[in-house]
C-alpha cells in the first residue's frame, strides 16, 4: 500500500525550517509589545454566516475558496479563509471595546482556502492578524502601517514597497461606483465572464483583474481620487503626510481595491520584487461599517494581515542560516558512564542550557560525528577515564579547544 502524503497544498513545517518560524513568531510578537497589542486568539472555525456577511457573498473567497462543511448537528461552519471576521465576532461577543480607549489585538495562526497552490500561494497558510478598533483618526492608519514596516524590516527584509490606496466611504463610494459601472457597461461584452458577472455585484474588483483582456479594457476608466469627498481626502492625506514625516515611502495605486468587501477609506498592502506573483507580503485597510453589519456597536477599525509563508520564503532567500544547534552534545562513551551523564545533563537543561544526548553508548568517532551533524556547539565527553578522574572533557566544536570539568559541578559548564 503506498505511504500516505498531506493534503495538497496543506504543507508540513519541518524540524529544519521551524527556528526560522519562531524567530519570524518572536519578532512579532516584540514589535505588537511595543506597540501595545494583546492577543486575541479566535477559533479556527466559525459559522459560515460571519464570513459570507463580513467578506461578502460575492468575493472569490466567499464564493470559490471556503472549506464549508456540516456539522453531525447539521449546522454550516467553514475554516476560517482569514482572521478579521472571527476576531470582530470576538469583540462584539465579549464587550472588549468598552474601557474607553482603543482595543488593540492581533493573532498568528493558520487560514484556510481552496486556492490553485503554486510559490508563495498554500491552502493552509499562517497569517499575522493585527487589528485596532475604536479609533477612527489617520494616525491608526499610519500607526499600523508603521508597525508593519518595523516588523519586515527588522526581521531584514528588504525590497519592499508599501502601496496605499482609499476606497472612500459610503458618501462617495456609490458615486465613484456608479461612473465606474457607466464606464464598464460600454465595454461589457470585452470583460472576462468573471468580471461581467462582477459588474453588477462588485464592480471595484474589476479594477484589479489579472486578466489581460480587463486590464486593458479598465485602462481608461475614472479614478477614484477624482471622487472623494472632503472627509475621505483629508483622511488619507493625513496617513500620507504622517508616513513621510517618519520617511516612510509609499505610492499610490487607484487599482488596489482589496479582495474582501468590508473595507473603507485607507487600504495598503506590502509588495515584495522578489515572490514573483504572489508578491503581496502583507494587506489590509480600514473597515468602519463591519462592526455595526455584524449587530455590534458602530465602531470605526482598521488592521492587516501578514502572510508568514511569504516572509519565510524571502528570508530564506535572503539570508540562508544554519540552524541553531544545542549548546552541548553529551557524548555518552561507556555504558557505565550512563547514570553519571544522566544528572549532569538533566543538571544542564535545569539551568536552561539546549542539550542533546543519545543514551545508548557509541564510540567516540561516532558521536563527535552525531554531535557536528546536531551542530551542537560544544560536545561533553564522558568514558571511563573521565569517570575514573571524576572530570569531563568538553571540546568546543568550532575553536577545537579542550578542558576538563568537574562532571559533579554542573554550574561552572
Ligand atoms: P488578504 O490580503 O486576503 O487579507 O491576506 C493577507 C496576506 O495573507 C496576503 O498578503 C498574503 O501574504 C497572505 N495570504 C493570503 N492568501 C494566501 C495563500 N493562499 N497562501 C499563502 N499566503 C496567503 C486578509 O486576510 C485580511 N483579513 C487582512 C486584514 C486584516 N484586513 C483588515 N484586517
């Protein structure tokens, strides 16, 4: 019978590769501290509703990509595509927005959708979610956005462009709306079935189809910056200007229009050149109705997702670094030399030390070869000679020095 293998597109995370995911899960974790973030860690499962009424009936994700299964109680519940809709759930169900100031959280942790995998693009992925709620000023905007340079950059990503758009708000939005759809009309029959389809229900998405056909079609169509009311200009330029004053470049692109539904005014997205076609790292935007749509109270919020898959790719590219081995390898030479290794080991992980062991004994040629493939940085050695003198010998595998010490003095290794 052949061996079994994961699903397609669900990928396991090896021994190899998962100090790279720590330190990418540390770092965050680092900068939301700094940024005053608490985690909110939602379920990986929701209602099929809260998605299907927080991403829209007529997004791709709602429509094409959502793992949606009945449970034995006959209710439908789909594995969460991203973390925004469950995390709004959350707050609306445990009241976390009253106390007066802004509830800032975030979560890590994997999403699911039924897309075509190919680099960079996974149908179990593991995204960084940050969200804040509450503050509806431009300096929210510029202040996540801001969290989210410092993290790529201090994780050493660079390459990067920071991309910003504004969806307007439900002032202006109808009428950009309506000259766009009057525009598109003219040119239906030209359109992708898709985006015909997305005339009628999602006319914005239709900006930023990737097929040829649409892109040139949408060429001359009207720009939303020429529609925006007042309110949403003055917003926007704020966000701008506030990310020049910290010399933080950033372009407009009239085409990022996002897809899911609940977005207003500011969307952003961090681009790499370096992931070929899924080149976007990071995404997100303010979303001021969704609270209300959901029952809850009219709170503005704004938030973004980073794509860790993405991150570890680049920066695996980027800087290819060999993984961090323990800090002692015990080789265990004899097999009366076993009781005495045991304590000292167990001695050395008590004070916090990374040590590997194999108990079965092995020659020494054997074992400073298992402790070099460990990458172990120091190998203790322990035989009858070092029982008979009651001192170890530790040799350090990259200066090749040696000493000996006292096997029963843990804390002076
Ligand atoms: P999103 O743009 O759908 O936004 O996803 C955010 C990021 O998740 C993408 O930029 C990408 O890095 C990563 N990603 C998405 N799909 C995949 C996939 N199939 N495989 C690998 N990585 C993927 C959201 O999810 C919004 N909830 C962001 C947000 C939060 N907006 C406001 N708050």
């Amino acid at each position: 019978m052949p061996a079994l293998t994961a699903i397609r597109g669900f990928r396991d995370i090896l021994p190899k590769e998962a100090d790279l995911w720590r330190e990418v899960e540390e770092k965050a974790r680092q900068v939301l501290d700094r940024f005053d973030f608490s985690e909110l860690r939602p379920p990986i499962m929701e209602r099929t509703e809260l998605f299907q009424r927080t991403i829209g009936a007529a997004t791709d994700i709602v429509e094409k990509e959502m793992y949606t299964m009945e449970d034995r109680g006959g209710d439908l519940i789909t594995l969460r595509p991203e973390a925004t809709a469950g995390m709004v759930r959350a707050l609306i169900e445990h009241n976390l927005h009253e106390g007066g100031r802004a509830t800032k959280v975030f979560c890590l942790g994997p999403m699911f959708r039924y897309e075509r995998p190919q680099k960079g693009r996974l149908r179990q992925f593991h995204q960084l979610d940050v969200e804040i709620f509450s503050d509806p000023g431009p300096h929210a905007d510029a202040e996540i956005i801001v969290l989210l340079r410092d993290f790529l950059a201090e994780l050493g990503l660079t390459n990067l462009s920071i991309v910003l758009n504004s969806l307007g708000c439900p002032v202006c939005r109808p009428v950009y709306r309506e000259n766009l759809v009057a525009f598109l009309e003219k040119r239906k029959g030209k359109l992708c079935p898709d985006c015909q389809r997305r005339l009628g229900l999602n006319p914005l998405r239709i900006l930023d189809c990737k097929s040829e056909a649409c892109q040139a079609e949408v060429k001359g169509a009207p720009t939303f910056s020429k529609f925006w009311c007042p309110e949403c200009q003055a917003h926007f330029g704020v966000v701008k200007s506030s990310l020049s004053k910290l010399g933080l470049a950033h372009e407009l692109d009239e085409r990022l229009v996002r897809g899911l539904d609940y977005y207003t005014r500011t969307t952003f997205e961090v681009r790499s050149g370096d992931l070929g076609s899924q080149s976007a790292v990071a995404g997100g935007g303010r979303y001021d109705g969704l609270c209300r749509e959901l029952g809850g109270p009219d709170l503005p919020a704004i938030g973004f997702a980073a794509g860790l898959e993405r991150i570890i790719l680049l920066l695996r590219a980027q800087k290819p670094k060999a993984p961090k081995g323990p800090d002692y390898y015990a080789a265990v030479l004899a097999p009366e030399a076993m009781e005495s290794a045991f304590v000292l080991v167990q001695a050395l992980r008590a004070r916090g030390l990374r040590v590997a062991v194999d108990w079965a004994p092995g020659s020494l040629k054997n074992r400073l070869k298992r402790a070099d493939k460990a990458a172990a940085a120091k190998v203790i050695m322990i035989g009858p000679n070092e029982l008979a003198s009651g001192q170890a010998t530790v040799r350090d595998l990259l200066t090749k020095e040696q000493v000996s010490l006292p096997i029963d003095k843990p804390e002076v290794f």
